[in-house]
C-alpha cells in the first residue's frame, strides 16, 4: 500500500517490549416502563416457593413489578432485592427495574425441592458507565493497545463483551483468514477482531513474509486504529511475521465503532 495511503490510517505497532426473551408486558408494567431501557431477552430462572432468595444487580435495584400469581415478597436493601415465592405460586415474568432505568425480564418458574438461589444481573448502563471511566485518562491509541495486550494473553476483563466466531474471511491472495472472536466495550467505541493467519493451502507456498499493512484491506477494516500480529509474544520482529506452511499467526485489529 502506498504511503499516501497509509497516511490515512494509525497502526500501533506492538512489540514484545510492550508486554511485561421475548417480553410480554401487561397494560400497567408497559405504562410503568415508559422511558426504560429493556435488556434484550428474557432469562428463565427456577425458584422454590417458600425460599428466600437474591436478586443482585450492579446498581441499586428501584423496584420489581410481579404478576400476583407469583405471591411474591420482596425486600429491598441497595444493590440487592430478597425474593420469596408464595406456597401456590404460579409461573409468570417479573421485570427487576434498576436505579438508572435498565429492566431486566425474569420468567420465574416455581420449582419445589431447590435450594435458595443468588440471581445476578449486570445492568448494561452501569457497565458502560463503569467502561467510560477507566478508559476515560486514555487516548484511544493506547486504549487500543491495552486492549490488544489483554486478548493476546487471555485477561480480557469480565464486563467486556466478548463473541466467538469461527468466519472465513476472503480478501488477500494466498492467505487463510478465519475470524476468531470480535471484543467489544460497552460505552467505549473500540472493537477488537481477531484472527487467525495461515497460508491457504491452494497457494502452494513454503513461506510467506507478511506485516501489519498487508492487512489494510476493506474486508478487514475500514477504519483501524490499532494491528498487530504474532504467534507469541516472542515472535515480534519489526513488526513482520514469517509465515509458513501449515503454521498460523494470530492477527489484532482494533477499529473505531461508535456504540
């Protein structure tokens, strides 16, 4: 690619230095929720009647709605709401209303002969709340590379969003790009695609030289603000990888993506 193209783009180099439910609401719950932000699915839950159970969310709870068929007690204290079912309970949906205005919908089936449960929810606002605060002192190139650093060695934090793949990927001759999962940040516009690298066995091929800037192809990006490639985090060289037959590396782009 030419330079004046590559002007356009920023490409982080990383060295090994650098490493060290459907809802189906009633007339009242659909007036309540005027305004809400609704979770998107519906979580079945089994509960035994008579138990008293925990409903913990990452922000305070404001309130649950439930059908009367469940007879259910709730107790709130902050973050946590103490749940229990009536003896005759019967199966229906409560929506758990957080203080920031998430719902979250709970298909509460009564099963007797459980044990006590602790139901945990994540409340997207709170997440990305909580995102937009530790990426706040960053500027997004070196967001980009601690992103980077924590997928190549598998401590991507737990309020990440992270989707498996498995996605051929056609675009630069004589290569085999498969995606292997995408990392995305709840409240922070950076997405993380990675790959896997090999020669395509169609190419006949022993070996292949290939860099960051081999990778600047519509099909893989469009607006990349961080690439890098390696097997392990040994294998940094100028940031070129020899490729050989029947060998893969794994390749990082990170893009903008307004959430």
């Amino acid at each position: 690619m030419a330079h004046k193209q590559l002007s356009n783009f920023l490409v982080v180099l990383l060295f090994a230095s650098l490493f060290p439910v459907p809802v189906q609401a009633s007339d009242q719950i659909g007036n309540q929720t005027s305004g809400y932000r609704l979770t998107d699915q519906m979580t079945p839950v089994k509960l035994a009647p008579g138990a008293i159970n925990r409903i913990h969310c990452s922000e305070p709870i404001q309130n649950i709605n439930a059908p009367y068929g469940l007879h259910m007690e709730v107790e709130y204290q902050g973050n946590d709401a103490f749940v229990t079912l009536g003896r005759n309970a019967k199966q229906g949906v409560i929506y758990v209303v957080t203080k920031s205005g998430d719902v979250f919908s709970l298909e509460i089936i009564p099963k007797n002969g459980l044990k006590a449960r602790v139901i945990r929810l994540e409340s997207p606002t709170h997440k990305a709340r909580e995102n937009q605060l530790k990426f706040a002192g960053l500027d997004k190139e070196t967001a980009a590379v601690d992103l980077i650093r924590n997928a190549f060695v598998d401590t991507i934090p737990e309020n990440f969003n992270v989707i498996s793949k498995d996605q051929k990927i056609d675009g630069i001759e004589h290569l085999r790009i498969r995606l292997r999962r995408i990392v995305a940040i709840d409240g922070v516009p950076l997405r993380l695609n990675e790959y896997l690298v090999s020669i395509a066995p169609s190419a006949d091929m022993k070996e292949m030289m290939v860099d960051e800037t081999s990778f600047l192809v519509p099909k893989l990006t469009r607006n990349p603000t961080a690439i890098c490639l390696g097997r392990d985090l040994a294998h940094f060289t100028g940031g070129k990888v020899l490729l050989r037959a029947g060998k893969y590396v794994r390749l990082f782009i990170v893009e903008h993506s307004p959430n």
